[in-house]
C-alpha cells in the first residue's frame, strides 16, 4: 500500500488524527529547537567551531536518547500517558525559557548544554509515550498502516521546523539573541501540543492497570539484564541482528560524513563565514531529507524485487562508491549530492530494518529490541563524531575521514551479505540404492 493510501486509512480515526497532530506539533517544534541548539554550537560567529565542539553538540543532542531509551519505558507503562503528553509539553517549554536566558546572559557553554540536556531528556519521555500510545488509537488491522505513516511523517515535519528556524534566524539575527529568540518559539510551539493532547480521554492511552507488574524501582533495576536478554534474543536471529548492524554501520559513517561536513563549510569553503556556511551545510540538510522521502517510496519496490538481504548490501556499497567519488574532491557541489546520496542509502537500510525487527522478533522480547536499536542508532553517530574530533584537522580537508567512510561501507555490506546468505543444508545427501 502507498504511503498516501495508508494515511488515508488511519486518517479516518478521530482519536488518531488528535495522537498524530500531538506528534507532528511536536516534532515541528523539534526542528525548530534542533536547529537553535545547531546553530548555537557550530555557527555561532562569536565562536570558532572545532571538531571538537562539533562532536560535543551532536552527544547533547543525541546522547539523552540513547542513555534515557531503555529506561523511560518503565515509567510510560505505569503513568498515565495521556498526562505525560500534557505535562511534558508544559515542562519543557519551562526549560526552553530557562534555556534561553542563560543564552541570552551569554553563559559558559557547559551551563547552557546542561540545560539542552534537561529538554531533551523530557522530550524522550514524550516521544515515547506518543509511541506506546498509537496501538490504543489504531484498531490492529490499520497498525501496520499506521507504523507506516506516523515516522515518515514527523521526519517530514522536523525538516520542515529545521527549515522554518534557519527563517527565523535571518529575522532575529545569529547573535546569542536570535538564539534565544528561537528557543523561546520552539517551546511556545511545544506547548501546542499539550492543548491537543488535553482533548483527549484521560484513560484513552493507557496504560492498562495490571497488579502483577513489579514496582518502578524493581524495573528499574531488571533493565540491565533486560537488554542483556534481549541482545541474546537478537543474537539468534540472523537478519535482524545484522540490519539492525548495518543500519548501525551506517550511522557511524554517517556521523563521521556530518563532522567531515560542517568543518568543511565553515572553514575550507568560506573560511569562518558562519552565516555562509549555514546556508551550505542547510543546502546539504534539504538534499539529505529529500532523499529520506524518495528511500520511503522506492524501498518497498526494490525490497519486493531484491530481498531485504540483497537490498541492504546495495544501499550500502551504492553509499560508499559515490561519497568517494562526491567527497574526494573537496568541491562544494559535491556534498549536497552526497547528502542526497546519503539520506536514500540510510533511510533505506533503517526501513530493512524496522521491517526485520518487527517481522523476527518475538513480541515479548520486541521492546527490548528497540531499546537497543535506539542505543545504536544515536550511540554510533556520536561515536562517529568523537572519532572526527581526533582526525579531522583545522579546515577539515581529510582524506582519510573520507576514505573510512567511502571503505567502511562496502566492507558493512560485504560482512552483512556472509552473515545473511541462507546456509547450505548439512544433511548427507541421499544416494541411490545399487
């Protein structure tokens, strides 16, 4: 079914359409904030933006998704979730204005990254709690439809938050100001959501009371040997656990292809023209997103007629021949190229596999899963970026940033393409009676 078809078919719920504009009001406002936090730590024209920093900005924005994923869930199945997309909106938006001032005061950086922090860290809360809360909105036969369309559609919306920040900061300026400016719209927009959220029942989106589920603090202390559990699950299940590697693979390529990329724009393109090198870098962003939509489209087709175990290990080599053949020369007109590149490739090994988690793994042990999904899909990109802190020199022209990125993925593919490739029976082959 078509990505327009699905949304048609889950668009007819009431209860969904107020889940899903929670979400996209949200996630609107993420790209706006994303954007803020982007431009303060690797645009700011008050300071020199290193690799360095660079790998700092991306763990503050990526890291309380990791470290927090796998153990909000102990509080989104005892919580009233409905409220918890009421109240988050309220407390973030709370800490966006503290935020704000503290940009505004020009703070040390440490002080207003903690505060970014503590926003994110509540909007981990949020976002999970939109996703448990879907299959209480979705009858099961639209689930799939719905799964379908909800993260296509709030990446769809995050670009768009993306795009209307680098608006706003030509209108409030790319001082401290402007930043500050552009914090306090992300959490006025923020709190949008809550109004929406507030017109639903307040038992509609669960959780279900259940006597026997151990106390919080037992939870908590059981999500260690969870995950451990989990990964021995996956460990027994090929194809996931090796998507699921591929997918990871290519987020610590890509997380190197990032740094490699705005160190680029700031320094060996326009040589410390911040402004000038955030419309390159946004350049780039667009391309990446227009091939996120054109992977959701093409990825079913080419799955249907390769296998996932083929079409992986082509969005991978694909990725790395042409980031070689963009990148190397160090041109400007390549990296948007590579950008597009890039995001089909990506998004397309993410859709394999979200697809063989869900199709492999057994229910019981499947939010495990995706709590380590999570881990590795933030966790590899921030490691990326530490790794370009170490490599990558002033003006960022690296041939070997390059050349990891250009050979790591043919080897991913190469190494998921043995690892998924049906093995041969043992069994003695049957001979013919003399």
């Amino acid at each position: 079914m078509s990505f327009v078809a699905d949304l048609r078919v889950v668009l007819r719920g009431n209860d969904f359409r107020r889940l899903f504009a929670t979400r996209l009001i949200s996630q609107f406002s993420d790209g706006i904030f994303q954007f803020g936090v982007a431009g303060f730590a690797f645009f700011s024209p008050e300071s020199q933006t290193t690799a360095l920093a660079v790998a700092a900005g991306l763990a503050v924005l990526l890291l309380p998704y990791s470290v927090l994923g796998p153990f909000v869930g102990v509080f989104i199945d005892r919580w009233s979730r409905r409220q918890i997309l009421v109240v988050a909106p309220i407390v973030r938006g709370a800490l966006l204005l503290v935020a704000a001032a503290l940009v505004a005061a020009d703070v040390p950086d440490p002080v207003f990254y903690g505060a970014a922090l503590a926003v994110l860290g509540v909007n981990r809360f949020f976002l999970a709690a939109l996703g448990a809360s879907l299959p209480h909105v979705v009858p099961p036969d639209r689930l799939m439809a719905a799964n379908a369309v909800v993260p296509t559609s709030g990446t769809v919306v995050t670009f768009v938050g993306v795009g209307l920040g680098y608006l706003l900061r030509k209108v409030f300026g790319a001082e401290d100001h402007g930043v500050a400016l552009l914090l306090v719209v992300s959490g006025v927009v923020f709190g949008l959501s809550a109004l929406v959220a507030r017109t639903m029942d307040r038992g509609l989106l669960g959780p279900e009371s259940d006597p026997s589920r151990p106390q919080a603090r037992e939870a908590l202390r059981n999500v260690v040997g969870g995950l451990t559990d989990g990964a021995r699950h996956l460990v027994k299940h090929r194809v996931a656990a090796s998507t699921m590697g591929a997918m990871a693979a290519h987020r610590f390529f890509y997380g190197i292809a990032t740094a490699l990329g705005i160190i680029l724009y700031r320094y060996y393109f326009y040589n410390g023209d911040a402004d000038a090198a955030l419309g390159g870098v946004s350049l780039v962003v667009a391309t990446s997103g227009v091939g996120y939509a054109i992977a959701v489209v093409i990825t079913p087709y080419a799955t249907e007629r390769f296998t996932i175990e083929r079409w992986v290990p082509i969005a991978l080599s694909t990725a790395g021949v042409l980031t070689a053949a963009l990148v190397l020369p160090f041109q400007e007109w390549g990296l948007p190229v590579a950008g597009f590149v890039l995001g089909v490739a990506g998004q397309s090994v993410k859709i394999c596999a979200d697809t063989t988690v869900q199709r492999d793994v057994e229910d019981i042990y499947l939010g495990r899963a995706f709590s380590i999904y999570d881990m590795l899909f933030n966790g590899m990109y921030v490691l990326a970026a530490a790794l370009s802190a170490a490599i990558l020199p002033a003006d960022g022209k690296s041939y070997t940033a390059v050349v990891i990125a250009a050979v790591g993925y043919p080897l991913a593919a190469l190494a998921y393409r043995m690892i998924t490739r049906p093995r041969r029976s043992t069994s003695p082959t049957p001979t013919a009676p003399r």
